[in-house]
C-alpha cells in the first residue's frame, strides 16, 4: 500500500475518509492511553502515593466547592441591594445629624409639628 502526503491526493471516497479519520482517532486514542499508563504505573511505584493521593483529593475537594459557589449561587436582588444602601445612607445620615434625631428638627418635640 502506497502512503499519501498530508493533503487529499489518493483518498477514495467518503468511505474510506471515514476509516482513515476512525485510524487516526484510534491511534490518538492508544498513545494517549499508553501515556495514562506509563504514569499511573510511575506513581504506583512511589512511596509517597497516599499522601498525594489525599493531597488531590482535597484539591478536588476545593475545585468543586469553587465550582458551586461560582455557579449555584444566585446573585442578590438588584432592588434588595439598593434598598439596603439606602438604609445605610439613611443610618449614615441620622448618625451625622446627632442631636436632632431621625426626624430632624420637627416631629415628637411639639415644635413645628402638625396640629
């Protein structure tokens, strides 16, 4: 069987596009599979491999809180963080004004009150 450069020249129809595509795929697949186990079969051979073993856990462990928070938290409600800031502007204020209170000048003292 004669091989064909990189481009196109010499391939049959759809058919055997497929299976050439399906080939490559597998051989993708094996030496990445092949590579997977050379190092597994390293790390199994280490002395230390619980502790790394726990040591990713917990880095999993972390991921996935990450991963929830970033994502299964909804944000609080736009009118709610605007009413908030308004009750700690109103606070703010009340705080500044001292003596004369939350209703200012008029109200409870019975000066310029309403009648």
């Amino acid at each position: 069987m004669e091989r064909t450069r990189d481009t196109h020249e010499g391939v049959g129809g759809p058919g055997e596009q497929a299976v050439l595509l399906a080939a490559g795929l597998a051989d993708l697949a094996v030496t990445t599979v092949g590579a997977a186990f050379t190092s597994v079969r390293g790390l199994l051979r280490r002395s230390d491999t619980a502790e790394l073993a726990a040591g990713a856990e917990q880095d999993l462990i972390a991921r996935g809180r990450l991963a929830l928070d970033r994502y299964a938290t909804a944000p609080p409600a736009h009118l709610e963080v605007l009413a908030r800031q308004v009750i700690a502007q109103r606070d703010g204020d009340a705080d500044r004004d001292g003596d004369r209170g939350r209703d200012g000048d008029r109200g409870r003292d019975g000066d310029g009150g309403c009648a």
